[in-house]
C-alpha cells in the first residue's frame, strides 16, 4: 500500500502562506516560527504515523519544510537554514515524526505492561 503525500504538502503550503500572508514581515520570526509549528505542522503530520513512508516521501515532506523556512529566512543556503532551524529549536516533519514513533512504542509497551499485571 502506498500513501500520497502531495495532499498534505498542500495543506501546508495553503496554511503556512495564510499565516505568513496575515503577519508577514511584521512578526519576529520566532513568532511566525510558532504559529507554523502549531498551526500548520499538524497539517502535514495528521495520519503519517500510520503508513511506512518511503524515504523519497519523507524527504519530500522535510523539503516542504524547508522551502518554507527559505522563505522566512530569505535565503537558500541550507547550512544558514539547519543554524537556523537549531537555533529556534525548530524540527523538520521526519525527525517529529521519530519522537512520535518512539512515545508511540513507549506508550504501547506501558498498555501491554498494564494488561499482563491486570493494572
């Protein structure tokens, strides 16, 4: 089985532009930086926990990240944007969706652990 991602990139370059249309560069980017984790990463995120990603996919969705934050920053020099993205604790779609993996199967183990006790 094989899961598109085009439809969620969608959803986050029309909430992602909506935010940056209304605020523009009138906000501090750790503002904008903010509105998009909790506004618009959600939105590329929602089901992928799911499905096994292929690896051109999950770079596919890290990209659209990406492109977002070349256009915050005003610049296309990736290494300018990781400083960036490290130094406003920003994560790209892949690595949250590690964390989520890993609470995921720690979350798990805990109902397994609670069942076998009878807890």
């Amino acid at each position: 089985m094989r899961c598109s991602v085009s439809y969620a990139k969608r959803s986050f370059y029309r909430s992602s532009n909506a935010v940056f249309c209304k605020v523009g560069r009138h906000a501090y980017e750790e503002v904008i930086l903010q509105l998009v984790k909790s506004k618009c990463m959600p939105m590329l995120l929602y089901g992928l926990e799911c499905f096994a990603l292929l690896e051109s996919d999950v770079k596919s969705i890290d990209f659209a990240v990406t492109r977002f934050l070349m256009k915050l920053f005003r610049t296309s020099n990736i290494d300018t944007i990781n400083d960036c993205r490290s130094s406003f604790n920003f994560l790209l779609s892949s690595e949250m969706t590690e964390i989520r993996n890993k609470f995921k199967g720690r979350f798990n183990m805990c109902n397994s652990l609670r069942y076998y006790f009878g807890l």
